[in-house]
C-alpha cells in the first residue's frame, strides 16, 4: 500500500500518471525476476517445434539481442548472471516456431572460433562477452567469456581481434578467484 501512497502523493489524482507508473513498476519487477531467474525455470514450458517467439519472451524475458535472417529466422540472445557463466541462443524458424535452445558457452563452440571471423560472427556464436580489453600498445581488443570448465571451476575464454574486428587467436585463463585475485 505503501507504493501507491506515493504515487499518489507524487501524481495527485491523476489516475493515468498512477496506472502508468504501476505498469512500469511491474514492467521492472518482471524484468528483474527474467534476469535472475534459476536456468531451469528460463524454458520450463518451451517446447522445440511447438512454442512461439511470443512463449519465449513470456518465459525468459526480453533478450540481450535479437539476431534476424533474411529468410525470417532469428536468434534470442540470453546471456545470464552479471558474471557470466552461461549464455543461452533461442532459434526461432521462418515458420515461428523454437527451432532450438542451447547454452552456447561451451568447449565444443569455442572449439569453432577460427582465424578471420568478424566480431559480429562471435558475438552470434557466443553472447555477449563477460568483458572486453584493449591493448594500444598491442593493437588489439580481446572480448572474455567466464564459463563452467568443470561442474566446479570457472575459467575465461578470450577472443583476440586485431584493429579490423577480425580474430587473430584465441586463449584461455584462470578466473581470478582462482588465482588469488577477484
């Protein structure tokens, strides 16, 4: 009750002012829950083949990024934990339906950054990076994904780009509470 107290002491009678400042209230408080919801409950009722783009955002929220073919299909970007960790893809076919999901921080994709691809060819494959650096004085950029090397220890896996946005090589890292730091 307290909420609605202000917001009636700020917006008088004006019930308009009050229903759309209720509506974004709740607009955040769903956007907060999509954030730090459990993996499990992210897709629990999607189903591949059956669930639309519409299921998805109801269950998951809005994503990080939408990625659009020119036949109609997409990619959902869901990257989660302010950590990292774990980046979810949702592909939606041209028919609308979920064609897959998947938790893209993995050996096996990072296994498929090679040499030459764009910035814009890793950010598809693997979400939104944990963080970026540049070195000036080594004229590149590396973006860093924090992933589960094991079920119990987390480890960076880092994308090199030279100043053209193309990769040159890729390395791997402690996470810092590994090494003392962090």
């Amino acid at each position: 009750m307290g909420i609605i107290a202000s917001l009636l002491g700020l917006f008088g009678c004006d019930q308009q002012k009050v229903d759309e400042a209720m509506r974004k209230a709740g607009e955040a408080a769903k956007g907060a829950w999509d954030a730090s919801k459990p993996d499990s409950l992210l897709f629990k009722d999607i189903r591949i083949g059956e669930s639309t783009e519409g299921d998805v955002r109801n269950s998951a929220g809005k994503p990080e990024i939408v990625w659009e073919d020119a036949d109609g299909a997409k990619r959902l970007e869901y990257p989660r934990s302010p950590q990292g960790g774990k980046t979810w893809m949702v592909d939606i076919g041209a028919d609308g339906r979920v064609a897959s999901i998947q938790q893209v921080l993995t050996a096996e994709n990072f296994a498929r950054v090679r040499p030459g691809m764009t910035k814009d060819e890793i950010r598809r494959l693997l979400g939104k990076p944990t963080q970026v650096n540049a070195y000036r004085l080594k004229q590149e950029e590396v973006w860093g994904w924090r992933w589960w090397e094991s079920s119990t220890e987390t480890a960076f896996f880092n994308v090199h780009f030279n100043n053209d946005g193309i990769v040159t090589t890729t390395s791997r890292n402690d996470a810092p509470e590994r090494v003392g730091g962090g």
